[in-house]
C-alpha cells in the first residue's frame, strides 16, 4: 500500500536568513570604507576656496599629502619628513608611474611648503598631482 501519495512536499518559503547577513555585510563594508575614507584625510585642514572647485572622480589608489596650518606633512594620520616623503613617494612610483597624489594644503600654509610637496613629486617623477579646494559659495 502507497501511504505517501496523498502527502503534499513542505512548501519553500521566503528565506529571511541570507537576507539578514547580507545586509550585515554591507553594513561592516560600509563602516570599514568610512574608517579609512576618514584616516586619509587629516581633520583640522581648511582647504582654500576656488571659483572652478568641482569634485573630481577619485581615482583608485591615490595618495593624498595632508599639509596643516604650519606646514607639516601627513600621510594617513602620521606625520612625514621630507626625506621620508621622498623615499615613500619613490617607491611607490616605481611600482605605479602614473600614481594620482592629491595635496590637501590649509589655506594658511606657506607657499614654500606646497612648492616643497611639489617638487618632492616632480624628483620622483609623479607627475599626475591635484590639488584638494572647496567650492565657493
């Protein structure tokens, strides 16, 4: 005698559970990016205002030179010489020549400091430089 005919298979439902860790990942690759994306940048820094300031598609794997208001140099939160800055700054462009630097220079450093920066690039050969301004308003 066949007891099982009559039986109808469990019904699949709506799975909650893959759902659930999914978000749960996006939310840790979201707290992570907004962790590093606020390490690169030192806080404290007032860009200077531009007319013609746009926000620029970021490029993947730019390095972004922080100077404050004294003229000090930082790169992800740690403050650099300029040998430092030069040697780092080589190593990477011999590995990437057309490695993207952005300067984040406050609007009190001195003149001389980011024609420092600059020149810095220019001896290890980066040329692709940009500089960090806000828009006026």
């Amino acid at each position: 005698m066949n007891f099982r005919k009559n039986l109808q298979p469990p019904q699949v439902g709506f799975q909650v559970v893959p759902l659930i860790d999914i978000m749960f990942l996006c939310l840790i690759f979201f707290m992570v990016s907004a962790a590093v994306a606020k390490r690169e940048t030192k806080m404290g820094i007032t860009v200077p205002t531009a007319i013609s300031g746009i926000r620029a598609a970021r490029q993947t794997g730019e390095i972004i030179i922080n100077l404050d208001a004294e003229g000090r140099i930082f790169i992800n939160n740690s403050e650099m010489t300029p040998e430092r800055l030069t040697s780092a700054l080589g190593e990477v462009a011999k590995e990437f020549p057309d490695q993207p630097v952005i300067i984040r220079a406050d609007a009190m450093t001195r003149h001389e400091r980011v024609i420092m920066v600059l020149d810095i690039c220019r001896t290890v050969d980066i040329w692709n430089v940009a500089f960090a301004t806000i828009p006026k308003k």
